[in-house]
C-alpha cells in the first residue's frame, strides 16, 4: 500500500541523510587530525628521549653526534618553526641515522604547556639550542634565557632531572642565563668557544689536530674515573701513573650535578671524593701507581716557539669578532697591530 512505501521512502532519505552527516563527521575529523600531526600540536608520549628546543645549523650536527653513539633513542624537536620547515631542513642535510626516530613538534619553547607536550617530565636529557642569527632581528639569546627560566623552575620530573644544558650565543649574556636557570644547567658559550680556539690555534701551531682528536666521535675518549688512592696526591704525581692514557681535568659533585675542571695546575692536590678526567682510546685504562713514565725528557727541547702576537691579520667579519679581540689582547705581551679584512663598510 501507498502509506507503507511513503513511509519505506522517508526512512530511506532519512538514512542517506545520517550516512552522509556519519561520513562527512568522519572526513572532517580524519582531515583535522592530520592538520593538527602537520602542524605539530598533537602531544608526545616517549619516554626517556631526548628533548632539543630550539633550531639552528647545529641541530644537524646534534643528530649526527647522537647517531654515533650507536644506540637506539628516540629523539623530539620543539622549535617555534613550522614542520615543513623543518622537514625541507632536515631533508637538505639528511644524514643516515639508522639509531634515531626523530619527531619534530612546533610551537614556542619558553611556555609550559608546550614543554609538557613534548614530555619535558619523562624526558632523559634536554638540550637547548640557541636561535641562529640570520633567523629574525633582535637578541638571539632571549628565547634561551626564558627557556631557562622554566627549566630552572620545573620540579614535575618523572624522577630525578635529566640532565640539561643550553647554549648561549653571546657571552655577555652568560651571567643573566645562569640566573635565570638558578645556576643548575651548564650553560655553553659559543662565541666564547669559538673566539678562544680561534685564538689559541692561531698561538700554538698544530693545536687545531688537538681540538680535533678531543672533539672527534672516534679514536680517543674522555673518560671520569674514581680514584680514592690519588686523595692528597698532586695532579701531575697522579698523570705519571698512567702511560696509555691523558689526565686533563677533576670532576666532582656539587649538589645534584657533576661539576668538572680541566687542565689544573700541576701542584693542585686531589681531595677525597674528586674524580679525575682522563683522555684515553679505551674505558679499562691501565694504571701504574710505582712507575713515573713522565719523569725528564732527554734528548733537547721538542718543544716548538709560541709565535709572538705582533702584527694579525684577519679575513671576514661576524658576530664573534669582538670576543676573537677580547682574547687577543689578553694573550698579548706587548702592543700588538690587527688588520682587519672584510667586506663592511669602516664606518659600520
């Protein structure tokens, strides 16, 4: 009858109608879903990675060093850039990292809720990387010290603080960073860095293949052993003890972090609890307590002449320039002339 097939119609349309509205809340909730992944704003949920905030140049770099440890870690980026940025970044200098699965999330580095969307709590170390000059005007360290600032501040660990450290650009700024990071996170100024190695390879030729045995991911490792027989004992009686290996520096705790000092003097006596920082191409360093095998060398002096800093030139220009002169005339033992070439104007 007519009444059953209108009503059979009604409920056919009717049904069309909730599909479609079902389909279309099921597309538009799919194609959101993914703007947000596109995007970066879905939380994380690692364990144990490790947290970069921040991109530059030497995000690369970090990825590569992270690789060669040769085990398995995951690793997410939180940078104020966007992911396709970021993608077409990592895509130009894309490296083979078999260890690492690399998730990049956007959004700022100094609030919270974008700390805890990347599992700042469970992380298991942060680094912080400070933004690249040429990406925008104004202080690049700023973003830095107010990531510190939250840094210093958080107490919602999983556990125990992983361990942090951030990078300043500038080292005038190195001072207001420690306070804002209450001074628990070792902080590592680059130009500072850069500007002393600049100048030392400059004053002790060959130094460079120094730097670059001790910077190297191969060959030689720095290694932190405790010693308690070396307590009372003078630096330079403990380096004698080792034949294969290179003693550099001490280490010790200091609260809830390990503090370290390289290259001290050679009469510094060790204290009870300090640890010492050896260089050395294996972890089981062999130990001679009774034989000096660094007593008088014979045979002259092989040492090389320290050239004197009297006339300098240097070639290019940037930002690092006024730290390579701060360290210049501190090694300088009598008035020294710099030339100065580059493309900028004398004025500028």
């Amino acid at each position: 009858p007519w009444p059953v097939l209108l009503i059979s119609l009604m409920l056919s349309v009717t049904g069309l109608a909730i599909l479609g509205v079902l389909i279309a809340f099921i597309t538009t909730s799919v194609q959101r879903r993914l703007e947000l992944v596109k995007r970066g704003n879905t939380p994380v949920v690692e364990v144990g990675h490790t947290l970069i905030l921040g991109w530059s140049k030497k995000v690369v770099s970090v990825l590569d060093f992270l690789s060669r440890t040769r085990r398995k870690q995951n690793v997410v980026i939180l940078s104020p850039r966007g992911i396709e940025d970021m993608q077409d970044d990592l895509s130009l200098h894309f490296r083979p990292w078999p260890n690492l699965d690399v998730v990049l999330r956007s959004g700022p580095t100094h609030t919270l809720p974008d700390l805890e969307r990347v599992g700042l709590a469970s992380a298991g170390s942060v680094i912080c990387v400070a933004r690249a000059s040429d990406e925008g005007g104004g202080e690049t360290d700023i973003e830095t010290i107010k990531t510190l600032m939250l840094l210093g501040g958080f107490r919602e660990w999983d556990g125990s603080a992983p361990p942090m450290v951030a990078e300043i650009t500038q080292k005038r700024n190195v001072e207001i960073a420690n306070i804002a990071a209450s001074r628990r996170i070792p902080l590592v100024s680059t130009s500072e860095i850069i500007s002393k190695v600049i100048v030392q390879s400059a004053r002790q030729p060959g130094i460079s293949a120094v730097y670059g045995e001790i910077f190297s991911d191969g060959g030689n490792d720095l290694v932190v052993q405790s010693i308690p027989e070396a307590a009372g004992r003078t630096f330079a009686e403990v380096a004698r003890w080792y034949p294969e290996a290179i003693p550099v520096g001490i280490a010790w705790q200091d609260q809830s972090r390990t503090v370290a000092a390289l290259n001290p003097e050679p009469d510094y006596e060790l204290a009870a609890g300090e640890q010492l920082v050896l260089m050395s191409p294996t972890a089981n360093i062999k130990r001679h307590s009774t034989v000096s095998v660094l007593d008088e060398v014979t045979g002259g002096d092989s040492r090389k002449r320290t050239p004197r800093l009297e006339r300098l030139l240097i070639i290019g220009w940037n930002e690092n320039i006024d730290e390579i002169l701060g360290e210049l005339d501190a090694h300088a033992a009598t008035d020294a002339v710099v030339t100065i070439l580059s493309n900028r104007d004398e004025v500028s």
